[in-house]
C-alpha cells in the first residue's frame, strides 16, 4: 500500500465550491502508471493517459468513523489529469451529502482510492490525510461567522518546474511540475547545424538538445535542359507539353483567313418557287433564281397517269404531256413467256440432247470429257519386276504403263544383286555359304560327337608324344617338350605362364593318390602298363575346361579307373572281358551313355562343359 | 522452432559421441507449460501459464536390473502470461539444459498381446536435476517488446530439480516408445535479487533405441 502512495502522484487543489448547488471541493490530480518490478525489465513511470478511471473519496471524523464517501467514473487527459469534485460523485454513501456534514472545526480525514480498471471494485489507497484550510471554508458556511470563503486565487507563479499558488487570505502552496517535464528542464531550444547535402539533396536540421531530422529536398532540385516532349494542335489551339514542367496551350485562330477553316459543309438548299438558296457552313448564304430551266408552263410536277402493256408494246401517259410506247419484245424469247422448264436430257454415246418446254432442244458432244477411247474399264496388265533394277513396270490396258521402284524395300548390304540368294556348302567339316567370301566358316568338328563315328579321326600320338591344343588346332607333341610333374605328396599352384602341365605316373597303383588334386596338371597321361593297377581321380567333376585326360592302353592289362563322381566314371563292363582287356570302355556323358571301343589305342578325354569328352 | 533448428546439429553430435557408450539413446519431444512467480513489493502481479516446446536427447544406462540413469541435454520453452494493474505481460523464453536423472522402476505389466515373453509395459518414478541457461526470449509490456537475453533476472545458470514419472512400452528389441511428465520448477542461483521463479511442467513423448 505504501508504495501504491508512492506511484500515485496528486496534485491536490481543494477550493470550496459554493456558488452552486451541491457544493464540493475541487480535486485536481494527475494519474502516473507506477514502476513495477517485473521479471525481466520493469514497467516505466508514464502518465496513466487516456484511461478510464474510477476514485472514491472518503471523509472520516477525527474518530476515524466514516461519514462520507462516494465514487466518481471519469477518464484521463493526456498527461494522465483528472479533475473532480468532490461532493458531485456517485453513489453518494451516508449519511448523505457533503455539505451536510458537520463542519464543526473538528479534524477530518480524506481519503482517496485508485481503482486503475474503472470498474470501482478494485481499490488502491492513495492517500489518507486530514483536510486543512480551504476545506475546512465548509466551517465557514457552517459556522454562520464573520469569515467568508469568497477568496479568490490570487497568483499563480512559475519558477523553474515549480508553481506557486497564492489565495487571498490563505496561504500559498506550491507544486513541483517537474514530471510533466521533458526531463531536459526548458522548451527554448533553438534551431542548429542546418546542413543541406547538395549531393543527395538532403537538408539536415539540427535542433539544441535534440536529435537532428533530415528533409529529403529532392522534389525540388531540377534542371534548366529540359525538353519538349510535345506538341498538340487541336483545332486552332496548340499545345506544348515540356519536360518536368506544366504544358501550355496557344490559340492559333489568328493565324487563320478570318473565316476560321476551309473545310465548310453546306448546310441547306432551300427551293423556294424558282430560287434555290443555298446556305454554307460559317458563311452567307446564296440564292439563284432557276426560272430558266422552267418551260414556260411555270411547272416541272407533272405526274405519270398511266402504264398500259398491249402485248409487248408499254404506254406510258403522263400529266399535261404526251404518251410514249416502247417495245419491249426484246426481253421475250418469242412466245410470250419466259418460264419454260427443262424436259430432258438424254445422253447418246457422247452426244447430251437438252429437251426445253415450248423450245427447241439442242445437243451437246461430251466427247471431250472422255480419254478418246469411249470407255473406262480398262484392265491392269504387264506387270513385270526387274530384279536387277528392282523396279516394277505396271501397265494398264489402252493406257501408259508406268514403273515403280522397289529399290527401297530391297536391303542389300553389298548392292550386289547376283548374291541375295545362296547356299549352304559343307567342305570337309567346314560349312560356309555360297557366293560370299566374307561370311565367316563354321568348323563343325566342335559339335560332332563319337556318335559320329564315320566323320571322327583319332590319330593315336606317336610314342613319347602326346596330343595338345595348340593355335586352335589339335597337334602331337613331343613329350619332351612337356614339363613333367614328378611325384610329390602335394602340388604348389604351378605359374600361370607355363602353358602345359603334364603329369605321367610311371607305375600307379591303387593306393597312389599323387593324383588326387589334378589341378595343377594339364595333362594326365596314364598308361597302365602293369598289372592290376588302380588309379583313382578326384574331383575330376571340379576341372576347368581344356584339361586332358590321356589313357594309353599298351597291354591287355586290368585297369580300373574310377572317378568319386560322374561325368567321367570309367566302370568295366559287367562280363569278364572287362577284367581281362582293356578293350572296351564305357563312358558316361551327360548326352547318355557313349560305347567306344578302344583297341590297343589311346584315347584322350578333355573337360568341356562339365564332361569329360573323348577329344577327336 | 528456430532455436530447436539452429540447436539440433548439437545435440546430435553430443547424442553420437556418447552412443557408443550408452546402453540405449532417448529421443524425446513435447509440450511445455509454465507460469512465473515473482513475489515483489508493489502492484500485485498475476501470472498464467503458457505452453511451450520441449526437446530432450539423454542417453541412458541400466543399473540395477531394470532401474535406469540418464544423462542428457534439452532445449525448452518456458512462456508466461501476466497482468500487472491493466498492463498485459507475456514472456516467451528459451533455455538449453544439460540433466542428469534417475529413473526407478516401480513395477513392469506384461504385455502378451504381441511377445509374450519379451514386450513389457515398464513404470518409472523420475527424480534427477537440471542445470539451464536462456539462450533467447522476449518480454512483451503493452506491445513493446523487450529483449531477454543479458537481462539480469534471467541471465546465469538455472537449477532445477526435477520429478515426474515414465512409461516405457518396448515395441521391439531395439526401439521402445516412452511417455514422460516431469515437473521441473527452476531457480537462477546467479541472480538471486528477486524472488523469481519459474514452474514448468514438461510431457513428452519418444522412442528410446537400445544399443
């Protein structure tokens, strides 16, 4: 509450008012909005301007009992003013009015409350003070004395911020202004620093104790080289528009042959008995008597009496005048009517006879419209294709043929026309085509198979020579110039840029596994030539394509070659010739079962494809 | 939302930098309700509460069987309302916070709908403290609009403690969805001048990914 005080400054200046009725004591007071202590900034003492407003004014006894109160609803100024009376509120509380009070000389208190929303509800204690002096004039009235409360203010002086008020036989009192103030103490700043920026056309006005506010001067700067930007004649009047400048107009009237213009219209001709008058636009008027062109009858107004067709002979009567006839024979054809209608019209070989009602026919040769022949039914005939040329001759019966050509539909790579149709010829296992020396052979040796006996020639190597792929081409080779693999537990990768590989066990038997990783052998040369030998291939099914498998078969000797897996698996036949000679193999292929006989011969086998195949 | 923008690449990198220590990683994000209280000499002020945006990120580590320990970072909105005398006031502040907090498992409801040997319902009592600071904010008197930041009532560090409650519902394996309110009222330990502080309440929904 105390602060509430604090925040709330009033101007206090209580006169009784008793010319009128109710009587009351002026109350003046400016409403500040307080400092409040807020999270963040705080709130800013202004005046509480332009706000609705509710006071309560109470008088209490020296008691401290309450005889007075009432609210007044009013609004404040600018500067946050309110001035009230007090005794002319509103719901005046007990006992009643303010002049009824006891205004006995005895102490009385006044307060004042605030409630900022104006709903007179929510108060804030202004102040609470006990009423001296001109208030107490109530005394005055009251008292039936010799004093009089028809003072009368008499000054009211301003130094610096403070006002001085003086009453007639009263005491003066006095009021610091400071806070309707700028803060800065005085309003005669004068005017400094004008500074006009030729460049941007900018005036500067510097004011003492103030901030400096610029004047864009632009709009007025210009120049001297404008231009005219036109000229407009508009009737007799001429006007000239410049550059960022008013137009101006000239009548040009006086320039003119006085008559104005030489565009005039006439505007009447007027007949009256043998005068024509004719008036003109912007001029006199004229008349001419036209009595000569009159006949001397004084009228020209004679009228047609009559028509009369006789035939085709037209009379025409006129007025005071002679008749005339004129023959008009000439627009008939003859008879007397021209609404004949068309009868026929018969066509005759080429010949068109045209009948008309009550007229002669007449005959028209069409024989132009036609080709000279009489007809159109001629037939298609000699169609002939020129293959050389590709073109196609069409002709047509008692017409001119005309030729087509194919050319584009023909897709002849060489334009060699002698070559599109060729055959298949087979030289030795060479198949090639005809007539194209460019078409790539086909050696069909690669496709044939055992199957194909008649076409398959093994030539068996000769001793120490062994059969290799070499330049696309199947050779007998020396084996001396084969790398041979020796005897050992394991084989190491063999580098890559040794081309052959061969392996040649000299006397394999059953529990001779050296073979047992054939990888890094090319060439398996096996050649059974002890008895009872067992020789055992693994992961022969794992084999990259090219490895050759040679079996020489020197002797009717028992070998047994098995594989852990198909597709090679060399199983004797089921009868015992199988364990006596080594003359009969079979071969399993992934094509089914292959008999081969095998006679004191060798045979090889490569890995193609997943198969071991009998090598051509 | 600008601030969650310009802040997020932050809490990203500190989230990667830990993950690979942690035991599972939270993501969480929501909504803010707070009110001032500033009990001063004067007009009397009334303050109301004002919704905000909240972002978490913490990692998070099992002790103790099925009980938890957090530690984390979190941007927030701490807004109030207010009136003093006709005088409108309206506050929209930003703080980032790191916290740490401990959340004790207080019973598991199976949820055999989907796994019944795996998928649980878990219930957690949060309790942990929090340090922040404001990055940004305003304070707006009668449409005249303050900047915040610097200011003294709000400058320094914050401390607040911290208690709520957690559901955990574990989706899968690896990711597990979680519902948090904790009440987290804040008191600048820096400038103790007035009696200022801020209640905010915070609920925020998120997944909790297991490392």
């Amino acid at each position: 509450m105390a602060l509430a005080k604090k925040l709330f400054f009033g101007l206090l200046l209580c006169g009784v008012l008793h010319a009128q009725n109710p009587r009351g004591i002026s109350y003046q007071g400016v409403v500040l909005y307080p400092s409040v202590e807020l999270p963040g900034i705080d709130s800013r003492v202004t005046p509480y301007s332009e706000r609705d407003v509710c006071f309560r004014f109470s008088i209490y006894d020296d008691t401290d009992a309450l005889e007075y109160s009432e609210t007044h609803n009013t609004s404040t100024d600018y500067y946050g003013q309110v001035n009230l009376v007090i005794g002319r509120g509103d719901n005046p509380l007990i006992p009643g009015r303010l002049d009824d009070l006891k205004w006995d000389g005895t102490a009385k208190f006044l307060k004042v409350e605030l409630d900022y929303a104006a709903l007179c509800t929510d108060w804030e204690e202004i102040s609470y003070s006990e009423l001296n002096y001109v208030p107490f004039a109530f005394y005055a009235l009251s008292s039936g004395g010799s004093n009089s409360d028809d003072q009368n203010l008499t000054g009211a002086t301003l130094t610096g911020t403070t006002l001085q008020i003086d009453i007639e036989n009263g005491n003066s009192t006095s009021v610091d202004l400071a806070t309707l103030q700028d803060g800065t103490g005085t309003d005669d700043q004068n005017i400094q620093g004008l500074v006009l920026d030729a460049t941007t056309n900018t005036l500067t006005v510097g004011i003492e104790n103030g901030t400096s506010q610029n004047v864009d001067l632009s709009s007025l700067a210009g120049a001297d080289n404008q231009n005219l930007t036109a000229a407009t004649l508009t009737g007799t009047t001429l006007q000239i528009d410049i550059e960022n400048g008013n137009s101006t107009s000239v009548d040009l009237v006086a320039l003119q042959d006085g008559t104005g213009t030489d565009d005039q219209n006439l505007t009447a001709a007027t007949l009256t008995g043998t005068t024509l008058q004719i008036d003109i636009e912007n001029g006199n008027s004229t008349s001419v008597d036209l009595v000569a062109l009159q006949d001397g009858t004084g009228t020209d107004d004679q009228n047609l009496t009559a028509a009369t067709l006789t035939g085709t002979t037209l009379q025409i009567d006129i007025e005071n005048g002679n008749s005339t006839s004129v023959d008009l024979a000439a627009l008939q054809d003859g008879t007397g009517t021209d609404d004949q209608n068309l009868t026929a019209a018969t066509l005759t070989g080429t010949t068109l006879q045209i009948d008309i009602e009550n007229g002669n026919s007449t005959s028209v040769d069409l024989v132009a419209l036609q080709d000279g022949t009489g007809t159109d039914d001629q037939n298609i005939q000699g169609l002939v294709l020129d293959a050389t040329t590709s073109t196609l001759t069409v002709g047509i019966e008692n017409g001119t043929s005309q030729n087509v050509s194919l050319a584009a539909l023909v897709n002849d790579a060489d334009a060699n026309p002698t070559n599109e149709i060729q055959d298949l010829i087979l030289t030795t296992k060479i198949l090639s085509i005809t007539n194209n020396t460019a078409a790539t052979p086909i050696d069909l040796k690669e496709v044939l198979d055992l199957n194909d006996a008649a076409d398959v020639t093994i030539t068996a190597p000769a001793t120490n020579e062994v059969l290799a792929y070499e330049s696309g081409q199947w050779v007998n080779k020396p084996l001396k110039d084969l790398k041979l693999v020796e005897y050992a537990s394991s084989y190491p990768a063999a580098p890559q840029s040794q081309p052959l590989k061969v392996g040649l066990p000299s006397s394999p038997n059953s529990t001779d596994l050296r073979f047992a990783n054939i990888d890094e052998v090319d060439i398996l040369i096996i050649d059974n030539s002890s008895d009872n030998s067992y020789i055992t291939l693994e992961d022969l099914d794992s084999e990259r394509d090219g490895k050759i498998l040679k079996i020489v078969e020197s002797s009717n000797q028992n070998p047994k070659i098995t594989a852990n897996s198909i597709p090679f698996y060399n199983t004797l036949d089921a009868d015992n010739e199988n364990y006596l000679f080594f003359n009969f193999i079979k071969i399993v292929t992934s094509g089914g079962d292959l008999n081969r006989e095998f006679k004191h011969e060798s045979v090889d086998f490569i890995w193609q494809g997943g198969n071991w195949t009998p090598m051509r | 939302m600008r601030f969650f923008k310009t802040a997020l690449p932050f809490l990203l990198i500190l989230s990667f930098a830990q993950a690979v220590k942690a035991q599972s990683i939270l993501f969480e994000f929501g909504q803010t309700s707070s009110k001032f209280t500033h009990n001063t000499s004067g007009p009397e002020k009334t303050f109301y509460n004002s919704k905000g945006q909240v972002l978490k990120l913490s990692l998070a580590q099992d002790f103790l069987t099925n009980h938890e320990v957090r530690f984390g970072a979190t941007l927030f909105e701490a807004n109030s309302l207010g009136q003093v005398i006709t005088t409108e006031l309206d506050y929209e502040t930003q703080f980032l916070g790191l916290f740490t907090m401990a959340n004790f498992n207080i019973f598991s409801l199976a949820n055999r709908r989907y796994c019944a040997s795996c998928t649980d319902f878990n219930f957690y009592i949060n309790t942990g403290v929090q340090l922040s600071t404001l990055v940004g904010g305003s304070q707006k008197i009668d449409n005249i609009i303050y900047d915040l930041k610097g200011v003294e009532d709000f400058k320094g560090l914050w401390l607040s403690p911290i208690l709520g409650a957690k559901v955990r519902f574990d989706a899968s394996d690896i990711i597990s969805l979680i519902l948090t309110y904790n009440f987290v009222p804040m008191f600048n330990f820096t400038d103790t001048s007035e009696d200022f502080t801020i209640n905010s309440s915070q609920i925020s929904f998120g997944i909790q990914l297991w490392l």
